[in-house]
C-alpha cells in the first residue's frame, strides 16, 4: 500500500468540527484505495496563542514541512486581535510553502439551491486561480500617527514579474485541459495601472505558449456583476490575491454557500506539501454547536486525492458529496457530523 503522511491542522472554531468529518472520508476512501494515512495533529490556533503567545514556531514549521500534505479546518477567534492567526498561522503557512497558486472551483452540483434564477449547473463550472502569495497580502505598508488625526496607514500591493508569470502560466495550462479553453484575467487596470498592467502584459505574453485558450479581460467591479448575471461567461479565472479573495466568495455564495467551497493552496513544483482547506473561516457564531456544513472540507479532501495523484478516489469522494447534495433539498436541516456519516457511508459503500 502508499503511505501518505498527512499534517491535519483543525484550527479554531468549526474548523476542528468541519476537519473531523473530512477525516471520516479520507479514511474511508482509503481503505479501498489501498492507502495508508499516516496522520499528525497540530495543536495551532487560538488556544496556543493564548497559553504560549506563538501562532507557529519554526520548529512545527518544519515539522509540518516534511509532509506529503496539509489539511487545515480554519483559523481566526474573536478573542485573539483580528490579524494575528491569519497573518501569523495561514499566510505564513502561503508564504513560507510558497502556494503561489490558490486553487477555488465555483461549481455548482445538481439539485443545489442558487441564489440565481435560471441558472443551470452546466453555467456554474469555473475554476479560479488566486494568486497566493502577493499582492496586498504581503504586509508591506506601515502606520504613521497611529491614533492621531494625522493618521497615515498604508499597505502595498506587491506584485513581481516572477510571482505573476508562475501563476498565470498555471492558470492557462489548467484553462488548457479543460473542455471551453476559456481565461479571463480579473483585474483592475484602470486604476491600478501598475500592477494590471503587469498582469496584462504577462497573460499577453504567456498566451503564445497556449495558442489553443482564448482569452478575456474583466474589471473586477464588472466580473463581480457577471458572476451573478452571467456566470457562463467564466471558464479558468486568474486574478489578484486580494480580488481573488473576495471573488470566491461570491463565487461560493451562487454556487450553493459557503458551506460547499473548497479550495486547494498549492505549490506546484513539488517543493512543499500543498494544503487543502475550505473557503469560509472559522464561523464563530455556530462554533460549537454542530451546525457547521462539513462539504467544503470533504470536497477540500476530495481536491488533496486529487493533488497526491489518486484521481479515481478523489472522483469517488465528489461522486458521493454530488449523491449527498442531490438528496439534501427540502429534507430537515443535518447536523456536521450526520452529513458526514452519510456521505462516509456513500464512500465505503
Ligand atoms: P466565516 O466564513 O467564518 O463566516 C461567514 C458566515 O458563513 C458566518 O455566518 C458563518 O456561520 C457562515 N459559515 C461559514 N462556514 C460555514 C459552514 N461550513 N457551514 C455553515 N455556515 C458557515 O467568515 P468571517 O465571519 O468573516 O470570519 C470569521 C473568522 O474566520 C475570522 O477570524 C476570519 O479572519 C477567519 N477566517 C479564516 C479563514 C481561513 O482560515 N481560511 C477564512 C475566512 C475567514
Ligand atoms: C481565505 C481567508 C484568508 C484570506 C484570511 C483569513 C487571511 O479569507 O482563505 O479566503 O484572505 O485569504
Ligand atoms: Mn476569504
């Protein structure tokens, strides 16, 4: 049998709720796959801050570098100052592993209800790809007079000819193997003339190499419309780390909720272990009381089967979430862990 040595990060919130049930697939998928999950648990997040005051030593780091993947459930805590989990555990884990490429498909499974009328699930199939590692994310920037009228904040956007060709050049080879061969560039180069001009020229230039993908451009403020009134119109979308962000939750929000979006942080060149985990956070205002939809990370678990090379597990974990969401309408709202065991039992069974 493979033997993959798994890092789970559970996190905050519902994120230990949601990783639970994600688990229950893994494992059930891989016993007929004939593969062993060799797992280790790290303890980060809000309660680690709160004991020792550190977000992710160096040591775990490393630690949780030499796997051959990374499941995280999600971070964040009204307790903890806003910032300091997500800059300090998730960004760190996208810039020291270098996910350059964020992977968010907005699709949209049969018998899922959207807030769209009229809109097919055929007309909800796009991939995303969010830049991962630039952008505004990089905390370049600073405060000056910091509570005084005269207060001056700033925060860059940091966008390198290196850091944008390597995701572009992801984005059309993705755009590549689909059926439509369709990229849209999402940006804002009316106004932010240096970084979208950046963008452009490299989409321009990187599209020679792929002769066969047809190309598009959409302002962000216009693609966020068409998301809503023709999301037909996206095939392959690649965009900003910060447009991508927001992108992809109104992405999930018409492709069936929060609930359902997974998302894939990947290094592509193999230098690291990529991470999966779902779109949405850590959902304080249902932590704790079984509400969480657990779908995100198991079609999260789905995408890491995917990555590892074990396509007809990854297909037999979506299958089984598609089953589930087919019977879901109209029936009594599920707890996290009864979604879970129903779609486990449609994995083993
Ligand atoms: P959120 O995604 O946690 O929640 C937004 C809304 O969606 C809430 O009403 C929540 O109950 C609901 N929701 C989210 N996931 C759900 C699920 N699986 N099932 C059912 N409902 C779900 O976003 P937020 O409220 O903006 O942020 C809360 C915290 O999470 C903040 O600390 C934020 O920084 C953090 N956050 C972390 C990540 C991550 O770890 N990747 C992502 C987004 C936000
Ligand atoms: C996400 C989250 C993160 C982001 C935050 C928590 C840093 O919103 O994964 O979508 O902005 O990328
Ligand atoms: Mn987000």
């Amino acid at each position: 049998s493979r033997s993959i040595r798994l890092a789970v990060i559970p996190g905050d919130g519902i994120g230990p709720e949601v990783v639970a049930e994600g688990l229950k697939v893994l494992d059930a998928v891989a016993q007929s796959h004939d593969l062993a999950i060799e797992r280790e648990t790290y303890g980060l997040g809000a309660a680690r801050w709160h004991e020792t005051g550190d977000t992710l030593p160096d040591s775990m780091l490393e630690e949780i570098r030499g796997h051959d993947v990374i499941l995280l459930g999600a971070v964040g805590d009204p307790t903890v100052p806003s910032g300091v989990l997500e800059r300090g555990l998730l960004l760190r884990l996208r810039f020291e592993l270098d996910y350059y490429v964020n992977l968010r498909p907005v699709k949209l499974y049969p018998g899922v209800t959207t807030p769209l009328a009229d809109v097919r699930p055929e007309d909800v199939d796009m991939l995303v790809v969010r830049e991962g590692t630039e952008g505004p994310y990089t905390g370049v920037g600073g405060v000056m007079r910091r509570g005084t009228p005269q207060e001056v904040a700033t925060q860059e956007s940091i966008n390198t000819a290196y850091g944008v060709e390597r995701v572009v050049r992801y984005a059309f080879a993705r755009a590549a193997s689909r059926s439509r061969k369709k990229l849209t560039l999402v940006h804002k180069d009316n106004v932010l003339t240096f970084a979208g001009d950046l963008y452009q020229r490299t989409v321009r230039a990187v599209a020679r190499d792929f002769p066969e993908v047809s190309v598009d451009y959409l302002h962000v403020d216009a693609a966020s419309m068409f998301f809503v009134t023709q999301p037909g119109r996206f095939d392959v979308v690649v965009t900003d780390n910060l447009f991508g962000d927001i992108l992809t939750d109104l992405g999930a929000a018409i492709a069936g909720g929060i609930g359902l979006a997974a998302s894939g942080n990947v290094n592509p060149t193999g230098d690291a272990p990529s991470m999966f985990e779902p779109v949405h956070g850590s959902a304080p205002d249902i932590a704790g009381q079984g509400k969480a939809d657990p779908t995100a990370t198991i079609l999260s678990v789905a995408m890491l089967l995917d990555h590892l090379g074990v396509p007809e597990a990854a297909r037999q974990v979506e299958s089984a979430v598609a089953a589930d969401l087919a019977e879901r309408q109209g029936g009594p709202a599920r707890a996290t862990s009864q979604i879970g065991d129903a779609i486990t039992k449609r994995v083993a069974g």
